[in-house]
C-alpha cells in the first residue's frame, strides 16, 4: 500500500488511469471466458462417460423433460443395443425414509402391453443413487417377490443364490439393467457388462413384478413409471 501513494499523487499515473481500467476490464472478461469454458469441459466429459450430470437430479424433481436423444442415450447402453426400437421412460426416483435410493426406468418398444410385460422384449434400469450391498439387493428382491406369489424353498434358495451372484455392491451412479427375455428369464447388466441370467419364466414374472405388479408395494412409482402406456 506504501508504493501506490505516490502513484495516486502523481498526475501522469491520473493520466494512465483509463488505460488502467480498461486493463483491468479486459482481464475480468478474460478470465469469465475461461470459467465459461472449463465449466463447458465439464459437463461434456460427465455426459461422455455415462455419468449423470448435475441437472439430472433437477430434471426429476421439477418434473421437466430432459432433451437428450433417445438414441445417444442407447449408443452409451449396450444392454438396450439388442432391443430394436425401444425408447426410455423418464426416470422415477425412489426415495426411502427421505434417502434417494436409485432413479429407474423402463426400456420399451410401442408395442409393449405392461398388463403382459414379460411377453414383449424390454428392459428395466435401476441407476442407484448411494452405496448398497449386493446381498441386500438380492435379499430385498425375493422379499418383494414373496410378496407377490407362494414360492417354494427350492425356488427361494435358487433364486436367491442366482441374484446374489449377478447383484455386485453398488455406489452412486451404477447401474443394474434386467432385459427380459420372452420364454426365456432375465438377462442381467451391470454399467454395460453382461454379468448372467436366470433362464426361468416364473423369476422373470416376478422379478419385473416387483415394479410392474399391481401389487407392488410401491403403486405410486409403479404408477410414474407406467404413465401414457398401454395396458
């Protein structure tokens, strides 16, 4: 501060104050175009690799569209390459006790009837949103599915062991994708790789039961997710 005051004082720096200014000026603007950039940089290489940008979560909470293409989204999805001319449902959060648990949505082609979904080629994503065990998926699941139909032990144990295999611990923004198969099962993906399949059509009924069932114990996503379509 003790060098500027005899700068102030001297009446050729007044003179070169404008230039100064200008300076100054120029540099801010400079340095917000480069911010701009950067920024820019950013959200191109969170979309490049499959990650969710931060908008994400705000286009789900204010119940606006997103305006990605369809097909750029399949391009980054090889489970749905298979999958000839489906489009994605917009995403459906599912919260537990206020904590986000995972965005789904479906794979479906205009064809799909969900009142006979495991009769039509579709897929179900379920993109999770905080880390959890794949155990506890896997148990979770055939709780659910009990709650829909009488299985014996034969068929809990198996399918229980079956998901626990397929099911790996997750963190935020992995994403596990259950294509049916029609006459078949399940096939399932885990962030694009293919991890294994249950070759069994009552699973496949049941597993999808879990969101498409009108028994859910989730009807209000149930509801989100099968908004607009055919029963």
């Amino acid at each position: 501060m003790a060098m500027l005051a005899p700068t102030l004082t001297n009446p050729r720096a007044r003179a070169k104050r404008p230039v100064l200014v200008r300076c100054w000026g120029v540099a801010c603007l400079g340095l917000m175009l480069c911010c701009a950039v950067q920024a820019q940089d950013l959200l191109l290489a969170n979309l490049g690799d499959g990650r969710a940008a931060p908008v994400a979560a705000t286009t789900i909470a204010t119940g606006t569209t997103a305006t990605t293409s369809p097909n750029a989204v399949v391009h980054r999805r090889p489970e749905i390459a298979a999958l000839r001319g489906v489009k994605p449902t917009p995403p459906v959060r599912l919260r537990f006790w206020g904590f986000d648990v995972y965005d789904a949505r479906l794979w479906t082609s205009p064809s799909f009837r969900h009142s006979q979904a495991t009769q039509f080629p579709f897929a179900l994503e379920l993109q999770y949103l905080r880390r959890l065990e794949g155990g506890a998926i896997a148990s979770r699941s055939l709780d659910e599915m009990r709650r829909l139909a009488t299985l014996t032990d034969a068929q809990a144990q198996g399918w229980l062991l079956a998901m626990r295999e397929v099911f790996p611990d997750v963190k935020e923004g992995d994403r596990i994708t259950g294509v049916n198969v029609p006459g078949e099962g399940v096939e399932f993906w885990v962030n694009g790789q293919r991890v294994g399949d249950v070759k069994d059509t009552a699973f496949a009924n049941l597993f999808f039961g879990i969101w498409l069932n009108e028994r859910t114990s989730e009807p209000k996503l149930r509801a989100q997710l099968l908004q607009g379509m055919t029963p």
